[in-house]
DNA sequence: ACGTTTATTGAAATCGTTTCCAGCTGAGCT
DNA sequence: AGCTCAGCTGGAAACGATTTCAATAAACGT
C-alpha cells in the first residue's frame, strides 16, 4: 500500500493502462466517457505521476542544472533566483551547485547532470579548463548557456549561447567620468584577470586612459584572486602608498566594503580625499553615506535572459531567436565621486 | 549511436548485465576477473550509469527539495548556499524553488518534490497554510526539516525536526542594551507577526519592556508585510512623528537600508539623534559609517545543521542525534547606539 | 446491406537499472 | 568417490510510466 500508481488508477476506473496515460496526457484519441472516469478516479486516488518513469522513457527529465561558484553572493544570487522563476514557469526545475570555481568541482557537477540527464544547463564556469567538458555536453545535445564567461571555442560556426554583460562599457564609461573630474591615478579592483568580466573590464579601462592621452602608468590594475579575500589591511597598504590613487573602481560588495572601511580608517574622506566606484549596485553601495556611484547592470534581467535562452533551445527553435544577449551596463552617479584634491592635481 | 547503457558495457566486456551491476557497485560476489573486466570496458566506453533508471528501482534519488520564498535574499542565500555545499558533499543534489511566500506555489512546489521523489525536503514556510501538505509529505516517509519556522503541531509525540534560531533572546538583548542605554520609546520594525522569527522577536522584546517595568507604550511595534516593501517613505513617516521613537531596531538590509536614507534625508544623526540596531548582520550593517550595531546568528550554520539533520534521517539514524537545533543570536556592538538626545530623555 | 474508413481500446514492448533466484563450478571434507 | 557448501554467474522480473501496434467497434458512403 506504498504509492498510488497509473495501474491502480486504470483499475479503479475500469480501464486499461494505455488509456490512462493517453487520459492524463494529451487526451487524443480518448472517449469523452473515459477520459472522465479517469480523471474521476485518479482525483479521488490522488494520483500523483512519478516523473522518473515518465523521464526514464520519455527522455526528458525537465530540470536544468545550474552550476556557479557561489550562489550566496549577492551577484550570483539574483541571477540565479530569477533564472528558476522564469524556468519555474516554463515547468522546469532548477538544481544548483555551487563549485568555488573549482575545476575539479565542476567537472563533478556536469557529470552528475549528464548521469540526471539533465534537459540543459546554466553554467557560470570558474576558468576556462573545463570548455572541454561543455563542448562535450553540448555535443552530447545538452543546451549549455554560459552566464557571464568566455564561450568556448566553437569547431564550427554556431554561435555558442551566452549571456554576456558589457563590463568593457561600464568600464569606459567609469573611468572616462573619473577622467573627467580630473583623476590621473585611478585603481581598479578586479577579480581574476583571465576571466571575461574582469578582462573586459581592464580593457576598457586601458582604452579610456589611451584615447584620453594620459599617462598610462596612472591606470592601476590590482588583482583580487577572490572577492571575498580582499579585506581592509589589503586596502590600507594601496592608500598608504606614496603615489596612492585618486579614485578606486572597486568589483562587488566584499571589496568595496574593505575600500571604504581602510578609508575609514585613513580618515580619508569621499569623496574629497578619495573617489569611490562601486561595480555591481549593491545595497552598500546605494545607502553608504555618502552613496557610492556605481556601475548597474540588471542582474534579473540576466538570470532572464539566459532561461530564455535555454528555453528556446529546449524547444528546438534553435534557428529561431538571438544566440547571445548582451546586456548594457549603466553607471549611476550619486555622491561618492569628486575631483579630486588641489594637493594630488597635475 | 547514443548514450552508453549497461548492456554496451556488458558485451564489450563479455559478461552479463547482472555482473556488470554487481561489478559497479558493491563489488560483492564478483570475481576479481570480472570485476577488472568491467571495471576497464567502462572505463574505455566511459560509462555513466543512468541516475533515473537506478533511481527508479531503487525508490531513491539522491536529491533534495528546498522550498524558499526568496532565495536571494542574503538572509536565505547563505543558508541555502551552506546547506548546499553540505548535502553535496555527501551525494545529494539540492533542487531548489522560490515561492515568494504564496501558499499556491508552495504546494504545487511540494507536489512537484513528491513527483520526483525527492529523498527529503528543506522547507521555510512563508504561512501556516500548508502545514497539513508538510504532514502529509511526512507521513508518506519524506523526511522534511523546516527552516527557523514554526513547525507543525505533530498529533504524536515525536518532534518535528526543525532548525530554529533564538529570535527572542536576541530581541531581548537587544531590547535591554537600548533600554540600558537610556531609550524608553523604541521602534521595532520585522515582518509578518505570525510568522515565527517575528513572533518571538516581539515576544522577546515586549518581555523586556515588561521586566524593566517601562510603560509599555514606548514599545512601538511596526509589521512590514514584506521586509521589499518597506520603503524610504515609511520610515519618513515614523520618525516625522511627535512622539517619534529615539531608536529603532530593523529587520534585514532593505529596511535598514530605508530608515538610514529616511534619516539622512532628515537630518537626523546616526547614532546621536537615532540609534539604529540591525537585526540580521548584512555587510551593509558593517560596513556602513557609522556601522551599525547588529544582531547576528550564523546562517552558515542554520543551513548546516539542517543539512545535518536531514541526512541523519536519511540515514535512517532518526533514533540517534538531536531532532531540533536551535541556534544563538548574538548582539555585536558597533557605533550605531548611543543614549538618546538630552530633549528625549524622560 | 456491405465494404471502408475512423475512433477507441488493451496487450505488449521499451526506457536502464537493480535484484531475486536458480544453476553451475570447483574446492573442501569425510 | 560422493556430498556439501560457498562463490560466481546469467536469466528474468521488477520499477512506473509512454508508445507502438493490432484488434475491435462504430460510423459512413454508396
């Protein structure tokens, strides 16, 4: 007397297996008569159909598997949150897995969703040595939609599905202003430079600073191998420096909080004594006294976009809408940036 | 020429289904021969068993349900995120759905788990509506833990497994330290009152009151329907009052994030016109200048012993470790708390 | 009234695994 | 030699659905 099952339905309603499950599915090829006691009889049963047999025949098991390096920081949170709300909709479940950015991790990760087989997959890689792995699954007929991240190198010509923000834009949007106050000696705090966001973000950087004809030994380029590692003492030793810069682009909430809190303990002022950009709008950033003007791209609309785009894979319109998106990046000026003090002037 | 099945692996090693079985998993009564036989035809073939096929004659799926209004809430994200890591290294997948706190979605969520077959389910629920559903689902042998909720009245005596965290002690330390302080007309401002955390948060704070013999009227109350909602504009209209409280004590980032603007915007400072006291310690609460006196509990650990408790029932150890954890909350001291301003004092 | 389509139906095959069960082999013992 | 017993092995039956296929019944046109 464990679960009730399609056999216990078509006894109770008189029927044939067969019929029960056309009943239940589409309904074709089904009198009106037993398509109604059916339903009469799996309602009062309970019935409640097991996917797994369903998946194991059909093979289609409607979940997406999403692998990210950490699905609790505030920039991933977001996208993945509204990534299984549109899926959700759409009848698909999500089932996250969180790396660290660990290849050997993720590897694990895409071999247990292919052993699930899963229907597609989201996957925010930590470094490019998996592709391997990905070109696999995709040719293996797994969508792959990469969020935020190099896609790889395709054999052929097809577009490799991606969602990508444009942080070279943001970049030369951020420092291009911070030029313009006047700033000559600018770092940026970035995450792993191999990586597409932060690479695309040096670049633009790099630009800015060659199409703006100043002194490219200003533009200071500060790695932070994890976001969470950059803490204040690594942020006093920058601002301590003889020739400190004017103004910090910092990446994400974790940096930016060490920026502001060795500021702090400098008693250097923002925006006076030191201009402050934050990339990614977190709530630290818009309700800092003073708000920190940051760069803003619309994280749901990237957790969005990339289930749209698996979804269109996952009904085989492959031919039909975009391949990739690309998402603007805005910088939202509040009060954080100034010129910067008469002493550090040119 | 699709996926590698058992029977590939069978032939290519020339032994039969059964032994390859055998072979791959317990390795009991198998013959050294056959073993290295399958072992290396696998291995060439680069066999991955089918986790539905094997689920679906096993009755268990190595997968997790959690069901959670918001997950990227950084409140929830990191207990999702701790609970996650835990579960996986021990062979489960977390699956994971945001209901927004609506019932509906809660129980077609549910159906859907039960569907899968979900091994076990974490579970915050948004109300008491759907505590019939956690019974349900209980009874039919699914071990579900609920996450710092109310868990539901069990007509046997056994417990219900649950991870709480001592809102109320920690309202009450809080509460006392600002009435040490010399506060008589505080602000608490939490989320739906019948909901547990916020219960017990008034509970504990209404105690204190009580037990320093304060006139209860200072104790004023503030429910936010949802902690999102909670704007700018409301905590204008609180501290314009009169009889406006001198601290105020918030739930979570956004309504801290509202009453900081709301007092810059008038002119109110922090912490000598308005102590603010975070509930829930966000890098906001830290980072903010002044930073911001929280209280915190570990949501690493809440996600952890959940995790923990789940696969002690998983492991069908119900009989050995605790059923329930209930996790402190501590009051960090920081900057955001002074005595009030001499024109407030009684 | 009779052949011809058309709408329903149920039996059986299938998905890929695990597991029960009976059979076989060879070793050990008397 | 005969007997038992343990260790391996392969065939076949689940697990719970979908789907093909042939059979039956009903409707239809002439």
């Amino acid at each position: 007397m464990g679960v009730i099952t399609i056999r216990d339905v078509a006894e109770a309603a008189g029927v044939s297996l067969s019929t029960v499950s056309r009943a239940l599915n589409g309904g074709k090829n089904v009198s009106t008569r037993a398509a109604r006691d059916v339903a009469a009889a799996a309602d009062r049963l309970g019935y409640q159909p097991d996917f797994l047999a369903r998946s194991l025949r059909t093979r289609s098991t409607g979940m997406v598997g999403c692998l990210v390096s950490d699905s609790s920081n505030p920039l991933n949170a977001a996208i993945v949150h509204a990534a299984e709300e549109r899926l959700r909709e759409a009848g698909y479940l999500l089932a996250v897995v969180n790396t660290a950015s660990d290849p050997v991790r993720e590897r694990a990760a895409a071999a247990e969703f292919r052993g699930r087989r899963t229907d597609g997959m989201l996957v925010a890689p930590g470094s490019t040595a998996n592709e391997k792995t990905w070109r696999e699954l995709a040719r293996a007929g797994t969508p792959v939609i990469i969020l935020d991240r190099d896609a790889p190198e395709d054999a052929g010509d097809t577009h490799w599905p991606s969602v990508q923000v444009d942080h070279r834009g943001g970049a030369r949007a951020a420092t291009r202003y911070l030029i313009g106050l006047g700033h000559r000696r600018i770092a940026l705090l970035t995450g792993d430079a191999a990586m597409r966001p932060s690479r695309e973000r040096i670049a633009g950087f790099r630009e800015e600073f060659a199409e703006a004809g100043i002194d490219p030994a200003g533009a200071q380029i500060r790695i932070q191998a994890s976001s969470m590692d950059f803490a204040q003492g690594d942020a006093l030793v920058l601002l301590r420096d003889e020739e400190r810069p004017t103004a910090i682009i910092a990446l994400g909430t974790r940096i930016l909080a060490g920026v502001l809190r060795a500021a702090r303990d400098l008693k250097l002022s923002v925006p006076d004594d030191l201009s402050v950009l934050s990339v990614g709008d977190t709530d630290l950033a818009a309700v800092h006294i003073p708000a920190i003007t940051a760069l803003r791209w619309n994280l749901e609309d990237v957790g969005r976009a990339a289930a749209e785009l698996l979804l269109q894979r996952l009904r085989g319109e492959a031919g039909g809408g975009p391949s990739s998106a690309l998402l603007p990046v805005d910088l939202v000026l509040r009060e954080s940036c100034a010129p910067p003090a008469l002493s550090h002037r040119p």
